[in-house]
C-alpha cells in the first residue's frame, strides 16, 4: 500500500524522468533479489552465511584454493541460470527502448539485465556468462561448462591446457575492468539525472559512481529499501522495493 505523500515523490520522480535529457540508472545487489539471488550483505540468504565473503570471494583463495572458491561460486552460479529477470529489470529495459535510459551501471554480475532486453549495460564486476583460463587465456561461454557444475564433483577446467577456469567477475584484491569504468565515469560527468536503484552505495569504487554525478550536477532519484550516504542529497527518496518502485516510475 503506497501513501499519498509516496505517491506523490513517484509523480515527482516520473517527471524528472520525463524531462531527462541523459539519464544515467545505476543497480546494485537489490534489483536482482526480487529475483531470488541473494545479496551477500543481507542475513538470511543461506549461499553466503557459511562464507566470509571477502575471504572466498578473492582472487587470493581463488589462487591457492580454488575448489574452496568453486565450492562457493557453483551454486550461485546454478542459482543465477535458474533466476528469471523481474518487473524491475523488465522496466528500465523498456525506458532504455523509450530513448529515456542511456546506459545501466550494474554491479551486479547476473546479467538479468541483459536478459530483461537492456542493450546498454555497464557491468562494473563483470559477469558469470565467461570464464577465463589464467594459463592460456582463452575465455568459454560460462554455460558450457554447466553439466559439469550441476554434476558438482569436477572443477571446470580449461580444455586446451587443462587449468582451472576463472569466471570473468571482479574478485576482492582484483581491478574494476578499466574501459568499463571508463565508460562509466563518462556517463555520470554527463548525467543530467541518475537513477539509483536497490544499492546501498557501499562497495568501493563502484559507489563513487553515483556521487560523481549528483557532483556534476545531475538529479538524484534513489530507490532502496535501507538508508544510504546519499540520502541527503536525493530530490526523490523512495524506500520500497525496486520491483514495487520502478515499473511505476516507467509509466511516462
Ligand atoms: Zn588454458
């Protein structure tokens, strides 16, 4: 049940939407749990809460234990293949048809949004769609080696020089892919408005990204469920659900 001061903030957020000239949307962990894919900051969501996060989910233990890491990674891989794209995602890809959504910045390495229609989409901590062989350098489609990972014995392993296969996402100790953040940083300078949704804009860099663009001058309209350290210098507030909040802001 929406009230009327909310509703209110909706009509508002439509408007500027509307009048958006470069509108730049920016996701995080919370787009996609409407989805069912947990987020690891989130209690409850079983996937993470045997894990330290930081610890399995870097390049370290990547390195030295890569079955501690595939033992982690697997299910949520399995987890992301069975995961459909929701109303949410559904809504920025049709503003993005509209001419309205310049690019999406996701964090988030599902690539729901892709699969939603979105054309244009930044994926700051890449994606599990590819893996890469850190002996050779050759990089496969993710899904063929989803047999195998569904199967839950073998690690997948590089056919040619038979090492163990990394998914192409950023880990803990890794770099954000640089002509990425490039773009990235390029559409926030020019942002007249910029649309956060379901991020608490608290994993670094990536959260700088929003900042910049309200800096540069854009108008802020932030939809998430817990406060964030941009709340302050949001013109639309709106704590609800993405996949409540965003196909309302759609409705041109
Ligand atoms: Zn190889």
């Amino acid at each position: 049940m929406i009230s009327p001061e909310i509703q209110q903030r909706i009509d508002y957020a439509r408007q500027i939407i509307r009048q958006a000239r470069h509108l730049v949307v920016f996701t995080g962990a919370g787009i996609s749990t409407p989805s069912g894919i947990p987020d690891f900051r989130s209690k409850g969501s079983g996937l993470w809460e045997q894990y330290d996060p930081m610890e399995v989910a870097s390049l370290t233990t990547f390195r030295n234990h890569p079955e501690r890491f595939w033992e982690w990674k697997r299910p949520l891989m399995l987890k992301i293949w069975d995961a459909h794209p929701n109303p949410a995602h559904q809504a920025l890809a049709r503003l993005e048809t509209q001419g309205k959504v310049r690019t999406v910045i996701t964090q988030n390495i599902d690539g729901l949004h892709q699969r939603a229609g979105s054309q244009n989409v930044l994926e700051l901590h890449g994606s599990i769609e590819t893996m890469n062989c850190p002996g050779c350098a050759r990089r496969y489609p993710s899904l063929q080696f989803r047999p195998l990972l569904e199967q839950g014995q073998d690690l997948p392993r590089c056919p040619v020089c038979q090492r163990i296969l990394k998914p192409d996402v950023v880990l803990f100790e890794e770099m954000l892919p640089h002509d990425t953040w490039q773009a990235a940083e390029e559409h926030c300078a020019r942002a007249d408005a910029i649309l956060v949704a379901g991020s608490s804009l608290e994993v670094w860099p990536a959260a700088q990204l929003p900042e910049m663009a309200v800096s540069h001058g854009a108008t802020l309209i932030l939809v998430n469920l817990s406060p964030t350290h941009l709340d302050t210098r949001a013109e639309v507030l709106l704590p609800l659900d993405v996949s409540e909040a965003i196909p309302q802001l759609a409705q041109l």
